[in-house]
C-alpha cells in the first residue's frame, strides 16, 4: 500500500509523521499551514495517485468528463492500494466535499484508494458529521490520535521501538492540549520550541530535507524523555543536536558556516532547475530563501560558473547578488523597478502571484525576463 500523509507545521503534525512513517514503508509526505496551501497539497496528492497508472489516469478523464471507455469491457481496476491520511489538519466543508468527489473519481477510474482524517479541532465538527472517514477527538492531540489508530489497523514495523512512540505521543499530548499535569509537559514546551525554531532549511525549496531535518530533531528527543531533568538536558543540548542534524562539526563550526554549507550542497544539486539568464549572464533562481547575503555569496563562489543569484520572497520583493561578473543593480532597476549596489540589490515583482510551488515562481520570473529580452 502507498501512503501519501498531509499534516500540519508544528510539533503534533510532524510527530504525526514521524509515528505514521514507524507503521508505513510506502509513504509521502506533505505539510500545510492552513489557507491555500491545505487545497493545493490534496491536489498535489490526488493528482500523484491519478497519474500513478497511465491506464487509470485516461478512465479518470472519462468518468471526469462523461465518457464512455472505448473498452469497457475491460476492468481497469489497479491491484495498488492507496491511502490518503490527513492529520492535525480541519478541512473546511467545500475542500471536504471536494476532496470526496475527487476520491470517487479516483474510484470509478479503477483506483483503490480510501481516506483516513485524524484531528482535534472542533472546527471540523461540521466535517465529521457528514463524513465516516473524517475522525475527530478533540481530548486528545492528532498524534496521540494517530498513533492509537494506526496501532489498531497496523503493525509497527520495528516493535522494539513500541515504548519510545507511545511516550513521544504522550509527551506531544500534554503540550498540544495544554496538560500541565500531564505526561512531561515540560518537555513538551522544549519540544515545540525545538520545531517551530527549526527554520535552517527552507520549507519550499527543500521540502524533503526540511522535514527530514525536524524528523532527526524529534528521534534525538528519545535521548532525554525519560531523563528526570530530561527537559533541561535536551535544551542545553539542542544547538549541538541541530548542527549535528545538519551535517556539521559543533566543536569547530558556528551555526551559520553549517547552515550555509548545507544549503549550497542542497541548491547546487538542484542546478538544471532553478537557471534563469539575463542578457549573457547565468543566474540562480530560489524562493523564499530570505537572508542571503552570507548564503547567495558563498553559493556563487562553490559555483563560479554563476553570475548572479535572485531569491524572491513570498510578497514578491526581489534580492539579488553578484560576484563582480554581473551588474545586479543595473539589473535591478530594468527589470524590478529597483537598485542599489552592483554586487547587491533589489526590487520587487509588479503583480506577484503567491504560490507554494517553485515552478509558479520560476514561470513569473522567467516571464519578466523574456520580456526583457524581447525588447532588446
């Protein structure tokens, strides 16, 4: 069975995907923060299910527009099972109901695919109540919820770390639903401070690493749970933990050179996809980077290869950064409406549509530059 797991952003939706993944061999994750970007992850998910099977993708396309499979005859049913878990997340009514309609498309297509919500917010009441599949418990966190479900249905594929989960979704437990006297609430408060200050690796343009990250920041909590002054211990422990994480040497190496030795190695691997020209000059593309001048500098000095570096921002502000190859404030002023120095710069994109997708931010990007070329 594949399994593909939307979650929240905070310390219960990554622990629900760190306990759903001890159950799963097959899975994929993905996070949301609210808003939008909870629709556009589902649609990410059913769209990587609906093209898993050329043969199912093309009877989705007829169920979805009324057509008659020219062999209907012929079952089209796929012996892969699907399971679409969502947890520490409430859907509205309307992205529920589409996200019903769309799993019955799936369905008539062939598709075996089912899913399982797993939340406490009593703002999904209206959810739960029309739907079997939405599962809500508001005395309880997501991930406790999820691991006592999951722990019902299936079988931890490593049971020798029974213990250690079971305290992981108690201690979670107490801070998310605000136990004081619960199971090592005072972890707990360590625990979410941990995660939401996990900031190092982009969320956007490393999405994989960046929960991978949180994820060895969570398994190094094992070390200290059940410490009597474990709390105190895994706090003053935790900047050598997070630089470890991240590939670094805590004794020689601040946490800045770590985190911009990790950053360089992730984009540099991402090259054919984030290259944008202007004019003769060969650039670098990312999103939502923020703070780059340590970053975009070291970046173009591991690859001389580049003239200048761009990171636009989720509000569409633009900075740019050379290394004497490229006049980005020349640059800056043509194409963003902004300026500064040769070397550093910036501006910002006139009309900028927010996106959770790297390809949405490229596309404008690209859209500016071609037009730029096009005037010449």
């Amino acid at each position: 069975m594949k399994v593909f797991h939307l979650s929240h952003t905070d310390l219960d939706g990554y622990g629900c995907q760190f306990i759903a993944k001890e159950f799963f061999s097959h899975i994929t994750f993905y996070n949301a923060n609210y808003g939008r970007e909870v629709l556009v992850r589902l649609n990410n998910i059913l769209d990587s299910i609906a093209h898993s099977n050329v043969q199912n993708a093309q009877e989705l396309l007829n169920a979805k527009f009324g057509k008659t499979s020219k062999n209907p005859q012929k079952s089209t049913k796929t012996e892969e099972k699907y399971l679409v878990l969502i947890t520490d997340l409430n859907l509205t009514l309307s992205e529920a109901n589409l996200l019903y309609q769309r799993i019955g498309e799936l369905k008539i297509a062939g598709f075996d695919v089912e899913i399982l919500l797993l939340d406490h917010h009593i703002s999904g009441q209206e959810c739960a109540n029309k739907y079997d599949w939405y599962h809500l418990d508001s005395t309880r966190c997501a991930s406790k919820i999820t691991f006592e479900t999951l722990k019902e249905l299936y079988t931890l594929l490593n049971p020798t770390r029974l213990e250690w989960i079971t305290h992981l979704s108690e201690m979670i437990n107490s801070v998310d639903i605000w136990l004081e006297d619960g199971y090592k609430f005072d972890f707990g408060k360590v625990a979410m401070g941990a995660i939401s200050g996990s900031f190092e690796l982009n969320r956007f343009m490393f999405d994989e690493e960046h929960r991978d990250y949180k994820f060895a920041i969570i398994e190094s909590m094992k070390d200290f749970l059940e410490s009597p002054n474990g709390e105190v211990e895994f706090d003053n422990n935790l900047y050598m933990i997070k630089k470890r994480a991240l590939g670094g040497d805590p004794k020689t190496q601040t946490m800045d050179t770590i985190t911009s030795n990790a950053q360089v190695e992730l984009l540099s691997a991402k090259k054919q996809l984030c290259t944008i020209t202007y004019d003769d000059k060969k650039g670098f593309l990312s999103y939502s980077m923020g703070g780059i001048s340590v970053l975009a500098n070291l970046f173009l000095k591991c690859n001389p290869e580049y003239d200048f570096y761009l990171d636009v921002n989720p509000r569409g502000n633009i900075s740019l950064r050379a290394n004497g190859n490229c006049d980005v404030s020349l640059m800056s002023k043509e194409l963003f409406n902004g300026g500064g120095h040769k070397n550093a710069s910036g501006g910002k994109i006139e009309g900028f549509k927010e996106s959770f997708a790297y390809g949405d931010i490229k596309t404008q990007v690209e859209y500016i530059l071609n037009q730029h070329k096009e005037s010449l």
